[in-house]
C-alpha cells in the first residue's frame, strides 16, 4: 500500500473522521431484538498531489489511463437527428483533451457493439496523439444510426478491450437516448454484463433526448462506481463532456479501499456510500481474516466523500457509560507510483446507556441520509402517481409537497430547484400540467445526487425563531420525547417528522 514521509514532494494526503452518537440503550423497546445497531459516518478526504494522475504516463512506459467512449447509434439517435450531432460533437470534444499517450477507443452501440476506432473487428486500443486522435474524430463523423438498444453488450465490449490495459485510471463514457428495450435479443443482458465488468472499470452513464431511462443510468452508475448525468438540450452535450473529461484527468487515487475491523461480538451489517451520492458497497476479497471486511471505492479526485456504517452488538454483559470500541476503521490504497499519506486507523466506539433521551439522538450525517432517502422515495411516488393522470394526480401533489418540504429542511439548493421545475407554482406544492416525462427523468436524477450539510456561517448566530405551537403528539416538556405510533421511533418531542423507518408526519402540516 503507497505510503510517504510528511517531506515528499507531491504528496497525496488522505484524511479520516469518524461522526457518530456513541449512545445506545441497553433495555430494547417492546417487540425489538437485544441487539442494537451503530450507525457511524465516515468522512474521508483526498487531497494534494499536484500532478494529477490521469493527466500524464503512468510508472513506467504504459498510459495512466485507458478511456472507452460509447455512442449510442440506435435509430432512435436519428429522432431528432440533432441528438446524433451532438453526440459526434461531445465524442470528439472528449478525445480531443485526452492526454498523449493515453490508451483509448470508442464503440458504437446498437443491437450489439462494434471497435469505431482504431476499427471494425479489432478488440485493442489506439494510444493517443495528434494524428491517432484526429482519425478518430474522422471516424466519428461518418457514424449514422440503425438498429436498437442492447447496452449490456456495449459494456461487455469495453470490458474486454480494458481488460487488456495495464493503466490504473479505466473509464467508459457511455451516451444513450434509450430505455435498453433490446435487452432480451442481446448476446449478453445487461445483468449478467454488470455482474462481469463490476471493479473492472469506473463507468459514467448520460442521457440525452426526450426518451432515456432516469433508473437505468442509476443502475449502471451505482454497479459501476460511476456518476449519472443528463442534457435538457442537445446542444449543451459537448460542453458537459468537456467537463466530465477535465474532472476525469484530475484523477488523483484510482482506489481507495475502506478496512473495518470489528471487535468480538460485533457485525457488520452494511457499507454505503452517502454522498455525493448513494452506492452500496460489497466487501471485497481480502486478508483480513474472518471478522474483518475491505469495501473498495475508486476514481478519487480532490474531493470529499461520506459512507454510512452499520454495525450491530449485543449489550448483554457490557458495561455502561463507558467508551467501547466496536470496530477499528482504516483506509488503504494500492500502490499506483506516487506518494501517499495515509490517515491513523479511527475507532467506532459505543457507550451503553439506559436513558432513552441520550440513546435517541443520532448523528446529523445519518439524519440526513435519511432525508435523503425520504426525499427520493417521494419523488418517485410522484411520479408513479403522475403516470396515472388524473386519477393519480391527488397522491402526485402530496408527494410532491413531502419532497419539497424534506429538500427546505435539508437545506439543498440544487435539490430544491429541480423540484421547483416540477411544481406549479413557488409555494403551490402541486404538480404543474403540461409536463413530460423527461422532466421527471432529470428530477430523479437530480433526487439521487446528495450533498453534505453546509458548515455554519461566521459570526453571532441569529435570533431565534418563536418555536412552533406543539401538535398533539409534542409533550410539553423540552427534554420530553415522542414515539412514532407507525415504528415506534423514539426521538426528541418537537420532531416534525418521524426519523425512523416510516418518515411520516407527526405534527403540524406539511
């Protein structure tokens, strides 16, 4: 694993943090099991390094990264003709800032899939220059549309040409306007063609048209450690891949790997990443020995991540009001040729107690995912009730109201405003007519990016707002709780909404 004295130039720093409340309770509530599950957010950082590593040759005479380009080339890119453009545009835009010496291809899908360059029936890959790439580009030019859609096998064909590469950065950019309708005539389906490419590659999907697949993009991205994205406009295609390549050449680890060790007695029961976005993690095969467990994660620029920890103990025979560790946490990365500083193992500590006030406040990070979830759960039952039309337009605007008061709450800008596309009015909380369904496409996407909670602003804080007049589920004291009559959560008693599995309403309106 690359490690670095403090004193190396061009040094990659990794940080660590671990936030969690410590407090569970020792008596469980009626009809719960004994044991109990820890909830714990890990914060881990990657920044430094100068260089980045995908913009220049790896250690060694081969390239630092290995790009696949995937066009789209079903008939339906001809419907309007404008989305085949713009996909020649973008496609060449995205070779033209690939780094010299850089392995690369680009693939046409169809019903199957076919080598655009360096050519038909050849599974390698060119290396770029100026010359390679410009014929590249010509090829490019001379695509025309037929067929239909069948992505399994593009990303089959991809994972056999990088198969092939050594280069520690592997990326496919794949463009579609299609919902995969073809899957069933395809020579490999596009589950089996995740279960075989899943660690192989680092795979970003986008959508352009009026006709793509909000949910299938987000299956492909969240397998394969990649980000979703989408044009509202043909024409804004090119510079969204220029953006996507300029993030990609600022690779600065290839993979990062998350080792938890738990003590005696202790599960792990899930890894998740939670921001920028949600993607569960399977451990990965390792020498840790039976207790403990590696989740791989890769494709790190400078930037910040969060994952979400569940372990479960029982408290049968522990001691309370005591720190106890239930799991060491560290991260690790493989050897790629440059200097890395790694961060000290973290503990996830318990402290058992048996005041139900203590035990019922959770970390704001796990709030929010939770949040989150809520939030993306209500937009697609918005959706699915907008597909009912006027039948389902009542259950739609509730929904709607519901994901737009989580999003005020979770303070998301971006979030908001994509909603706001949706709704009829500023503060209507309806949906509005005359939508389509692309527009709920982007929401949906937009719904499964996630952001970290904003810091607090410098200086005094401001004046307290009057609290709100308590519902009748609020006790009147303030250090008083409240239970969920659905889940039986128990949390503090001016909660709006419940923040346990159910996420309902328990006081006041929406």
């Amino acid at each position: 694993m690359s490690t670095g004295s403090t004193e190396s130039a061009g040094e990659i720093e990794v940080t660590l943090a671990v936030g969690q409340n410590k407090e569970l309770p020792v008596a469980p509530a009626a009809g719960r099991p004994r044991v109990r599950e820890m909830h714990a957010i890990l914060e881990i950082g990657v920044s430094g390094g100068g260089a980045p590593l995908a913009a220049g040759p790896a250690r060694g005479a081969g390239p630092a990264l290995a790009e696949v380009l995937i066009v789209d080339t079903s008939r339906s890119m001809l419907h309007p003709a404008a989305k085949l453009h713009a996909a020649k545009d973008a496609t060449a835009a995205a070779l033209r800032l690939l780094p010299e010496g850089s392995a690369f291809a680009v693939l046409s899908g169809r019903f199957d899939a076919s080598v655009v360059h360096p050519g038909p029936g050849q599974e390698t890959m060119a290396v770029a220059g100026p010359a390679e790439s410009a014929a590249a580009e010509r090829a490019v030019r001379l695509l025309d549309a037929d067929g239909g859609t069948a992505i399994g096998h593009w990303l089959d064909l991809a994972r056999r040409l990088l198969t092939k590469q050594s280069a520690p950065v592997k990326h496919v950019l794949l463009l579609t306007d299609g919902r995969n309708e073809h899957d069933h005539r395809a020579a490999m389906s596009l589950d089996t063609a995740l279960e075989a490419c899943d660690g192989r590659f680092v795979c970003d999907a986008w959508g352009i048209g009026d006709d793509w697949d909000a949910d299938l993009l987000l299956r492909i991205t969240r397998r394969l450690h990649g980000r979703a994205g989408a044009v509202r406009r043909e024409s804004e295609l090119p510079a969204a891949y220029e953006e996507l390549m300029n993030a990609l050449l600022g690779t600065a680890v290839p993979e990062l790997r998350i080792r938890l060790t738990p003590t005696p007695g202790t599960v792990i029961r899930q890894v998740k990443q939670v921001v920028p976005g949600e993607l569960e993690l399977q451990p990965a095969e390792s020498a840790l020995g039976e207790r403990g467990a590696e989740y791989v994660t890769r494709a790190w620029g400078e930037e910040t991540r969060h994952f979400q920890v569940v372990l479960t103990a029982d408290p049968a025979g522990r001691e309370t009001g005591e720190d106890l560790q239930l799991a060491a946490v560290e991260v690790a990365v493989p050897d790629f040729g440059h200097p890395v500083r790694l961060p000290e193992p973290r503990p996830v500590l318990v402290r058992w107690t048996d005041n139900p006030l203590d035990a019922s406040q959770r970390h704001p990070g796990v709030r929010r995912h939770e949040l989150y979830q809520q939030t993306s759960a209500a937009v697609a039952r918005a959706y699915r009730a907008w597909l009912r039309r006027a039948e389902g337009r009542a259950e739609a605007d509730r929904a709607l109201a519901r994901a737009l008061s989580l999003a005020g709450e979770l303070g998301d800008a971006q979030l908001l405003a994509a909603l706001r596309r949706i709704e009829a009015g500023p503060g209507a909380g309806r949906v509005r007519d005359g939508l389509k369904d692309v527009d709920w496409q982007h929401l949906i996407l937009s719904s499964a990016m996630t952001t970290p909670p904003q810091p607090p602003p410098a200086g005094p804080p401001p004046a307290a707002a009057a609290p709100p007049e308590p519902g009748p589920l609020a006790p009147a004291g303030s250090d008083d709780l409240v239970e969920c009559p659905d889940c039986a959560w128990l949390g503090p008693a001016d909660s709006v909404y419940c923040g346990g599995e159910c996420g309902r309403l328990l006081r006041g309106t929406a």
